[in-house]
C-alpha cells in the first residue's frame, strides 16, 4: 500500500512539474518578465504544497520542486517557443493563479485551462492588419500628417505588418523580418516622395515603421532589471537594440535606393 501511495504522489508531482513549464514557458513566449513569471509559478506551487526553485532565460526554463523539508521531487527543463506577444495568454494565466488556490483546482483542471488558453483563437488577420494601419495613420495624425500622409501611413503600416507575418510563418529569422518589414513600409511611405507629390510625405515615413518598436522587450528589460533578474534584462535590452537597429537599416536602405 505504501509503495503503491508513494507511485502515485511521485505522478502528481510529475504532473505538477510539467504543467508549471509549460506555464512559464507560455509566460515568457508571451511576453510577461521575469518576476511575473516566477510570482505565477509560485503562487500555484504553493496552492498544491510545494515550493520551486527556478531559474529563467529568454530559451528555458529549469524548475525543480521541493516540499516542507526542502527534498527534491522534481526536476525539469523546458524550452521557450517562439516570443509571439500574447497579453490574452498573459492575463488568463495570471487570473488562473488566483483561482487555483481559491477554488483548489486540481492538477488536471490546470493543465486544461493551459490548453484552453494556448488554443484559444486569436483575433481575424484582416482586423489586426486594418487596426494596425489605422493606429499608423493616427500617429501620422498626432504629427501633423495631411490626409494624404495618414493614406500612405494606413496603407504603408498594412502591408508591411502583413509581410512581417508571412515571413514569420516561414520560420526566417526574427531579425531579418524586422528588416524586411520596415525596408518595405518605408518603400511604400516614401515611394510619393520620390515622385514629387505632396510636400510633406516625411510625416507618412517616419510614422509608418512605429508598429515594429520593440517597447514590450524595452520595457520588459527595465522592469527585470529593477527587480534583480540582471540577465535577463540585459538579453531582452539588447534584443530590443538589435530590433531598433534593423528597423533603422530598412529604413535607410529606402533612403539610399529613392536618395532623400
């Protein structure tokens, strides 16, 4: 009998551990920092009776659970997918911490609220293409765009959100994508310029590249640091570096081809 309660606690802590990654790793892919990450991870631990140590990078997630008398249960590691900014996966992440506490969800009841949220559809392609380019346009608006400036800004910020998605589902690289979604907004923004329309295109350029700044990995960055995660601070900065570089280079490749 004792062997056989042993067995299955030692599967419940399995369980527990696997569903904990695969929470920080939803987190991180996310875009949550660090100490949202470790806080949400702990509070549900401790909801089933343990305490876990971690340690946390932008690729993995090593976790180890330990119980009252600090004895190793589990031991695990588990890599980050792809960072896609999700704040739907984020914020029913975090309102599940509390309630698996509250409501003593079961192990089982966690894992599927993790599937729910990880299947969960996200919005129509169309929609996030035309709210983007219109958020473009009201930027262009905030400058002192013209009609045709917030036009060009609207259409310039579509088109190049939707080349930034297609090569995203073709797996090349996140920084070449950058590059190659502000080089072609920035083509289009100036293209009227070059043709001598207008005398104020520049607002439509500058302005139609800003749905591409990295603010959640900048701001991500800052708020890691504060809170000691030093490392991760600094990978998530210069990753935001990196973004606002190429971001910089498309941008100056249609400066050189149409020479503004």
């Amino acid at each position: 009998m004792a062997e056989s309660h042993y067995s299955e606690k030692e599967k419940d802590v399995r369980q527990l551990g696997a569903v904990l990654l695969k929470t920080g790793t939803l987190l991180m892919s996310a875009g949550a920092n660090t100490g949202r990450i470790r806080t949400t991870i702990s509070r549900i631990s401790t909801a089933f009776g343990y305490s876990v140590e971690l340690h946390i990078s932008q690729r993995a997630i090593t976790l180890t659970l330990l119980d009252e008398e600090d004895t190793s249960f589990f031991s695990g590691l588990r890599r980050t997918p792809p960072h896609i900014i999700n704040f739907k996966i984020i914020s029913g992440i975090s309102t599940m911490s509390w309630r698996v506490p509250e409501l003593q969800w079961t192990i089982g009841q966690v894992e599927n609220e993790l599937n729910r949220l990880e299947q969960a559809p996200h919005f129509p392609r169309l929609m996030v293409l035309t709210l983007v380019g219109l958020a473009g346009a009201g930027f262009c608006a905030l400058a002192d765009g013209s009609g045709l400036d917030m036009s060009l800004t609207f259409v310039a910020s579509f088109v190049g959100l939707f080349v930034r998605q297609e090569m995203t589902r073709a797996n090349y690289n996140p920084y070449l994508v950058v590059y190659c979604a502000a080089f072609t907004t920035s083509l289009i923004a100036g293209f009227p310029s070059r043709l001598g329309i207008g005398d104020s295109q520049n607002h439509a350029f500058v302005t139609s590249v800003l749905f591409l700044i990295p603010g959640v990995p900048l701001i991500n960055s800052f708020s890691d640091i504060i809170d000691g995660n030093i490392q991760n601070g600094i990978t998530r900065g210069f990753t935001g570096f990196i973004i606002a570089f190429t971001i910089a280079l498309g941008v100056l490749t249609t400066t050189f081809i149409y020479q503004l």
